[in-house]
C-alpha cells in the first residue's frame, strides 16, 4: 500500500478538524510538563538514572536527542540500544518481580520501584502526531501505544508510527504501523509497512482512530491502512527515538524533532 505526496499541513487531521483535544502535549510551555509526560523509558526495566531522556523544548517544538555520551538503557535486555523516550503513563510491580509494562524480552524482572501514573490513559479516541523522522541507518523513530497493563493480558501496541532511518529517502520512504497483540489473546499481529512518496525528514502528520474493534491509520490526512480489531482498555503513549549502538565522540547527536502530540475523545463519548 501506498501513500501519495499529499500537502503536509501544520493544522488538525481531517478526522479531528473543528474538535478540541482533550491531551494536548505541552511543548509550548518551553519544557517537558510533569503533568503530562515521564521522561523514562520503561525505568521498571532499568533505572530511572539509565533510561532518562535527553531532549530539548523550544519553540514549541521537542527536540529527544542521542548524544555521544549516552549509555545504553539497559544493556541485559537490550543490548547496545539507547532511548530517549518519554510516556503518558507508568506501571510496575515490586522489584524483583514480573509484573511491568511492555515485557519485552523473556526473563525481564523489575530492577527498580516505579509510582503508577496515568497521565493520559486514553481507551478508544484519536491520537495524532506531527513529526519529522531521521535518517540515521542505525535510528529509529516512533509514536506507539501500549497498554496500561494493569492486568497481564492488556498489553497489546498499537504503532501510529514507526519510521526506521534507513527507509528514509529524498522522495520516498516507509512507514510502520498496526497492531502487535504480545499478550494479548484476543488479537493476532497486524503491522505492515506503508511506502510513502515524499521525504519523511520534513514534517508530517500520523494519527489513528481507534474505536470498538477498528483501528484506521492515516498519513497527511489521508486513511492509508485499516485493522478490523483493536484492544479494548487503557493505553498510553510512547513517544521516542532509538539508536542501535553508540554515537560516536566526532558525531553530531541524532536528534528527533516532534512539533505536536494530541488525543481526542471518541465522537459521541466512550463506551461504557
């Protein structure tokens, strides 16, 4: 599947025009807002001290940076790989146990006591996004969702956006999203990627609808991929970039620039 060039726009996705969000990101205070975002990726899994972000606020903009300093988030689990990523929500057991958000590899355990924060936990709505990706071979770039998981089984993704740098072209390019269900029961995996005919390092707009049993994802306002099922709980955003392995000390830091995150409450309320 593909997508056309389309005209990007600074402004509201089709699907949200004429609606006010009720999440909105906050980045026009010039910092990252507390009430909002955690700037720790999973820290369950690590340390709070390891899996801190590092970015910058100005000019309404986030910019989440991986600088030749940084050290992996947690090199046990997941190897040479540093995050800055920040998140809407968090939720672990006690230290030593199974129980956190994300379980990502098999034999994780909680290395660090995490508060439980629901910041934005939306279930159904609209999320959207104005971002522009990199083209680092070794970068990745997202906008995803996870489930609160609360309970075990309420872990399924769903991906707004995942843009890899080496599918970053001039003109062309490609993007990830759909449903990864990890323990969830109730759903099969559903991702692909989409090819798009423009240059993902300019900014554009990503968003998915997500209501009762239906998932649509559009691009630039466009619907470019439809998933006939969905999770049916409380999810939180994950807003992030991802390097493979050190930046070296004559490299410039890759840097992830975001002009907006919303949500939107489902047209006519949620479902009891």
């Amino acid at each position: 599947m593909s997508a056309g060039r389309g005209a990007p726009s600074a402004g509201r996705g089709a699907a949200s025009a004429g609606r006010l969000p009720e999440f909105s990101d906050g980045f026009d205070l010039g910092r990252l807002d507390p009430a909002r975002w955690v700037p720790h990726y999973l820290a369950h899994w690590s340390s709070r001290e390891r899996a801190a972000a590092r970015y910058r606020v100005d000019g309404g903009r986030l910019a989440l940076e991986i600088a030749p300093d940084q050290q992996p988030w947690n090199p046990a689990d997941d190897g040479d790989t540093r995050v800055s990523s920040i998140q809407t929500g968090m939720f672990a057991g006690p230290v030593g146990s199974s129980i956190g958000q994300h379980r990502f590899h098999p034999g994780l355990v909680v290395r660090e006591a995490q508060p439980t924060l629901r910041l934005y936990t939306p279930r159904f709505g609209r999320i959207e996004t104005r971002l522009s990706a990199v083209d680092h071979p070794d970068a990745m770039v997202a906008l995803w969702m996870i489930g609160f998981e609360d309970e075990p089984d309420r872990s399924a993704e769903i991906c707004v956006c995942e843009i890899f740098g080496r599918d970053v072209g001039l003109a062309a390019g490609r993007v990830g999203m759909g449903i990864h269900p990890f323990g969830d029961p109730r759903l099969v995996d559903d991702f692909e990627q989409v090819e798009v005919a423009f240059d993902l390092r300019r900014p554009h707009d990503f968003g998915v609808s997500w209501s009762p049993g239906r998932v649509d994802y559009d691009v630039d306002g466009r619907t470019v991929k439809s998933s006939r099922q969905a999770p049916d709980y409380e999810m939180q955003l994950m807003l992030g970039v991802y390097v493979s392995r050190a930046v070296g000390p004559g490299e410039a830091p890759i840097r992830f620039v975001v002009d907006h995150v919303r949500g939107y409450a489902p047209v006519g309320g949620r479902p009891a």
